[in-house]
C-alpha cells in the first residue's frame, strides 16, 4: 500500500522506509535523535572548525600543499572550496576527474573559480574506452547504480592524490544540510569491488588497466589507519544553506547554478533525472527535498509543489539520451534495450553486502558515522 511520510516527501518507493502510528517516517525520526544532537554550526561548530584548520595547517607545514579538496563543480565543493580559501587561507591541491561526461557548467564553474582564487587545477583525465565499457556492462547488468564508474574513478583518484604527494587531510563537500537523509541503498549500492569484478567479469569486453578502482578496505581502514589520511567535511561546522551559498558563489565568481543537486555531470542528470524514474519508479528529489525540509531550507508543501513537476524536461530528455548513446557508440535503440531489460539488483550478483553491512553498524556505533556521506 502506497505511503508518503506526514513530515517529509519520502515514501513507500524507499524500500526500507518505515512508518510511525501517526504516520512519520524513520528519516524523520533519525534526524532529531541522531543527527541533529552532533550537528554543530553555532559558535561550537566555529571553534571546532578554527582547530581542525590548525590541525591541517601544522600537517601541511613544508609541503606543497596542506589538504586535498576535490572540485566537480557542483554547489557544495565549490562553496567549500571558496569558504576554506579565502576565509581560513589553506593551500589545496584542487583536483578534478574528468570520466567524459562534464557539462558545460561545471567546466565554466570549476575554471572561474580556480581563475578568481589564483589556484592551480590538476585534472585526472580517465581513459575513456576503460570509462565506456565500464559503463555499458553497467547498463548490461540491469541493475540501478549505473553511475557506479564515475564515482569510483573520483574516489580512487582521489586516495592516489593523498598517497603521491604525502597529504593527511582529504575535504569533502558531504554536508548535512542538504543530505542528511539517505538514499536506499537498493538504489545507490556503494562500490563493492566484488559486484564490480563479477559485472565486469560478464559484460566487460576491455582490460581494465588503468582505472583507479579501490576497495572499500583500503578507504575505510588502510589509508586513515595505515597512511593516516584523514577525511573531513568543514560544511558541517558552517551554516551552509544552499540557495544563499549558491548566490554568494555567483556574486564572487560567476558561476552558474544547476536545476538539480549532481547536475553537474551529463550522466548523472541523465542517471538520476531520467533513469531511475523510468526504469526504477524512484525519484531521488523525495531525499533531496526532504533534507532541505528537515534543515528548514524548504517547507512539505514546497517540495510537494515540485514533485507536480517532472524531473526532467522532456527536450533534455531526447538530447542527453541520444548524447548519452553517441557517446558510448551505441545506437538509441540498443540504449532502449536496457532500459526495457528485467530489472535486477546488487543481490543478482557477487557482493559483499553482509559485510559491509556489519562494518557500517560498528562504525556508526563507535565512530557515530552514518551510510551516505553527510558524516
């Protein structure tokens, strides 16, 4: 039976979801028993922030650079990026991965603002017919998290980053004020290199000899234990509301906003706008908007005015899918054929599931991280 939460937009398309008596989703619930309590952004947050930058300062003394800041162009890397510059005056290493799919905006967005703060941009371009037939066994696969290589690749270049020039601190633009509320993971599997090894296995047609694939484990445990590379995410210790981030952002650098969070990318849009609706029947606006409900930067009514609308314009809707096919040298009707295809999931195939499953049940118990990235 169909249900929507009484306090946000998340509804029974969430497999997981659950509902009070009255009709309040568990989101709801884990935001003001969980989150809420840790989420420091008065004058706590201020000190806290004040002495990691020390911390990141002192790590950073001799060396080229004093943290890793990744940029993609979206809103939150870029609203990082400007705030921990020229507010707290660090020396990034600003780095950008270019899997192939980068929309115009995000290349004018990341150039004006490298330009503006007088920074050096190193850009990791991936080899794109590594890039292709990774993605189209993706497609083959049927399952839903086909925006799995762009996300990987950003990650292991990333880690490759820190280890080659000796850096201790990773910042990253997961923030709780427009994600505090996770996407199911039936949707959004993380990269398990074992279901990625088992696709690539039956669909892929190209050695894999370059990508940066890394596994969880060394994210996780060798490098902040072994390589002591810490990540850390400064938004959550700022006030950070997004639409006046967004128009300071285009105040001091002329950068331009996206219709929609991880817009940035063509595939993306495309993977989020377009596929999940139509394959899946889930929109992933439920979580965005009801994020921005919970940190008071949208009221129900609002995102319930927007959900009337479609995800995607219907013009986009053909350009990017006959882009997405000329890119990958498919026809639009081969594309179709997966869309069309039985739907399957992480299950279908080697995983690790259970495993990580545990580990994210210990880490939010000892470390009080939570699946998703806000913390």
């Amino acid at each position: 039976m169909y249900q929507i939460c009484s306090r946000l937009v998340v509804d029974t398309s969430d497999p997981t979801i659950r509902f009070d008596a009255d009709g309040i989703s568990n989101h709801y619930h884990e935001f003001f028993t969980n989150t809420l309590p840790q989420w420091k952004t008065g004058a706590e947050g201020t000190s806290a922030l004040a002495a990691k930058v020390e911390e990141i300062r002192d790590a950073g003394k001799g060396k080229e650079f004093d943290c890793i800041i990744g940029l993609s162009g979206g809103a939150d890397s870029s609203y990082m990026l400007h705030k921990m510059v020229t507010e707290h005056g660090l020396r990034p290493l600003v780095f950008h991965v270019d899997a192939g799919w980068n929309s115009e905006i995000a290349v004018h967005n990341i150039d004006c603002m490298i330009e503006k703060l007088g920074l050096d941009l190193y850009t990791e371009v991936i080899n794109w017919e590594e890039v292709r037939d990774f993605q189209l066994a993706m497609f083959k696969s049927g399952i839903p998290c086909i925006d799995t290589p762009q996300d990987i690749a950003f990650i292991g270049v990333l880690f490759q980053f820190a280890s080659k020039h000796g850096i201790k601190y990773i910042l990253n633009g997961g923030n709780i004020s427009t994600e505090c509320v996770s996407y199911p993971q039936q949707y959004f599997y993380f990269a398990d290199m074992a279901l990625i090894r088992d696709i690539l296995s039956r669909f892929g047609t190209v050695k894999m000899a370059s990508y940066p694939f890394t596994s969880v484990a060394y994210r996780k445990l060798y490098m902040p234990y072994v390589r002591g590379v810490k990540m850390f995410k400064p938004l959550n210790f700022m006030p950070y509301q997004k639409a006046e981030a967004m128009n300071e952002l285009q105040e001091v650098y002329g950068w331009k906003p996206y219709t929609q969070k991880h817009f940035e990318s063509r595939f993306t849009r495309f993977y989020e706008g377009y596929w999940l609706p139509t394959r899946f029947g889930y929109d992933v606006r439920r979580v965005q908007f009801s994020s921005l409900i919970l940190t008071g930067q949208m009221t129900r009514d609002e995102a319930l005015a927007k959900l009337e609308e479609p995800p995607y314009d219907p013009d986009l809707i053909r350009q990017d899918f006959e882009y997405i096919a000329a890119k990958l040298r498919i026809s639009p009707d081969e594309l179709r054929s997966y869309q069309d295809m039985p739907i399957k999931n992480y299950w279908d195939y080697k995983n690790r599931a259970r495993w990580y499953e545990r580990g994210e049940r210990l880490s939010a118990r000892l470390l009080k991280t939570k699946r998703g990235g806000a913390y």
